[in-house]
C-alpha cells in the first residue's frame, strides 16, 4: 500500500520534550504519512504552542485533537481521531516513542488486508532520555554504552523477521498498524478501561483475534525509541486484566462503549476546549463531559 494512505494518529499528555523529539523523527522519516494527528489527554498550553509550531514547519498536515483532563482517558481521545482520520490505514505511537527514519515506510510495506502489525520498541535509559535527539543522537554508540537497551529491538535489519500469530505477548499500542475499517468493525477501543498499562491495547488486538485478523509480530523493522520515564500508578491493573480475560473468554468482537458514538460528530467543533487565543467557545450540552466532540484546533 502506499505511504500517503497512512494516519499517523500519536498520543501525548504534558510531555512536550518527548513529542518533540517524536515529531522531530517524524519529520525526518523517508516517506510521509498522509496526516499526522496528535491525540490530546487534557495538555497543557505548552504543549499546544509546540503543536501549533511544528503545524508550521511540517508540509503533512498536522491536527491536535484535545480532551479536557479528567484522569487517563486515551481511549476516549483514540477513538475521536481514528474517527475523524482519512487515511484507510491507522498507525499509532505514543508521544515519547521516537520513531526511526523508516518507521512510517516499514509499516506502509506491512501492510497487509486481513492482518494487523504490532511493532517492537526499545529502550532509552530514564537518565538518558532527556540528551536524546532524534536528530543527533550516534545510536549505536549509545547501545554499546547501554544508554539503549533491547537491541533485538533496536537494530533496523534488510528484512524484517515476521510471525504470523495470535499471541497476547508483546501486545502494546505505542508501535501498531491497523486497517480503518476492522478497527471499525471492532468498535475501537473499549472505553471502560482507565489508567495505564495493561487493559486496553491487549483488549482491542483480541477482539481483532476474534474478528479474524491475526497480527504481524515484527522485529527488524518498524523501530521506535522508547524514553523512559517514571511509571505511574498501577492501581487499577486487577479490574483491568479482570476485564481482558473475560474479552478473551467470551470471543467478543465488538465492544459496547467505542467509536461508534463519534462517527456521525467526527466533522463537529468543540465545545469545551479553550481556543488558542483563550477566549471561550461556545458552550453545547454533553451529557457527559466525555460525549464532548474532540477539540481541533487547526485542520
């Protein structure tokens, strides 16, 4: 498939050091997506002056997609941008996952119909991560120094090592491809899960497992640099590994509560985000505060 049918759909919440780091390795790729959209937990102003700065040196349209900051909701925001993406094809990163010069062209030769690619990621030591640049970083110095660990994940190969499976390990959402269309027969993600880790990447590749559509597990290509970072809170792991197991058990595709709810109010303006002079908009009257379409500052 071609590169200029991707979305680059990359979340982000008050981290503007890495996502400029990932949008500086995103500028730098060997083919561009067709559009870039930054999926938006409730930052701050700083991250949106970066945004509204890299709209102006980047040719690919860049869109910022912004929720108000209710606790960790990157499901809610996920789906707001694989809705209103144009792309047929959705490629997610996280906002402090550097992507190699040819991650964007790796995934667009992935492609597969009736497969979905789950991508590895290596690791930039927490101490380090702050020194890392996209731009000028000697890699591989820095993985003889074990500044980088993970090097079967780190080392872009001639060709990419490949298995075809419908394994729960190593499902993780900063580094996955998808076709628009099965993510819309899925749903999208399940809204339910809140709170980081594990829940929500593992629950949306099993309901494609269910749908029919086994991943392409690769290494060798599709490479990301991943900045370490404290954890953070993990109370809400049981529920959550609690809720993929039944996902697992029961073989559901669909989830209940996904995109669905934002496909007719993908064209929609915000209603509770501020704009980027800080004058308030025009209010509307969600029922919930997450019914409120996605803020998009810029198309």
């Amino acid at each position: 498939m071609r590169a200029a049918q991707i979305t680059l759909i990359i979340s982000t919440f008050e981290r503007p050091g890495p996502l400029h780091q990932v949008l500086l390795g995103v500028q730098r790729q060997s083919e561009m997506p067709l559009e870039i959209i930054i999926a938006d937990d409730g930052s701050g102003p700083a991250t949106r002056e970066l945004i509204g700065q890299w709209q102006k040196r980047l040719a690919t349209p860049l869109r910022h997609l912004w929720q108000p900051n209710l606790g960790f909701r990157k499901t809610l925001i996920l789906n707001q941008s694989v809705a209103v993406a144009k792309g047929d094809y959705i490629v997610l990163l996280d906002g402090d996952c550097v992507p190699q010069a040819k991650f964007i062209a790796d995934h667009a030769a992935l492609a597969e119909k009736n497969f979905w690619v789950q991508g590895r990621r290596c690791f930039v030591g927490e101490k380090f991560a702050p020194a890392f640049s996209a731009a000028a970083t000697p890699v591989c110095r820095w993985m003889l120094a074990r500044r980088i660990t993970g090097l079967a994940k780190a080392v872009r190969l001639p060709f990419p090592v490949v298995r075809r499976n419908t394994g729960q390990r190593g499902i993780i959402g900063c580094n996955m491809g998808f076709w628009r269309e099965d993510l819309l027969a899925i749903n999208g993600f399940d809204e339910e899960y809140t709170g980081w880790g594990i829940g929500e990447d593992s629950d949306l590749g099993t309901r494609l497992y269910h749908l029919g559509r086994p991943r392409k597990f690769v290494y060798g290509h599709a490479i990301v640099y991943h900045l370490n970072h404290p954890r953070l809170g993990r109370s809400h792991l049981p529920a959550s590994r609690q809720r993929l197991a039944e996902t697992i058990r029961s073989g559901k595709i669909r989830c209940q509560r996904g995109i669905e709810q934002y496909l007719s109010n993908a064209a929609r303006p915000a209603c509770n985000a501020p704009a980027l002079d800080g004058r308030a908009r025009a209010p509307c009257a969600p029922r919930r505060a997450e019914d409120c379409p996605p803020y998009l500052p810029s198309a």
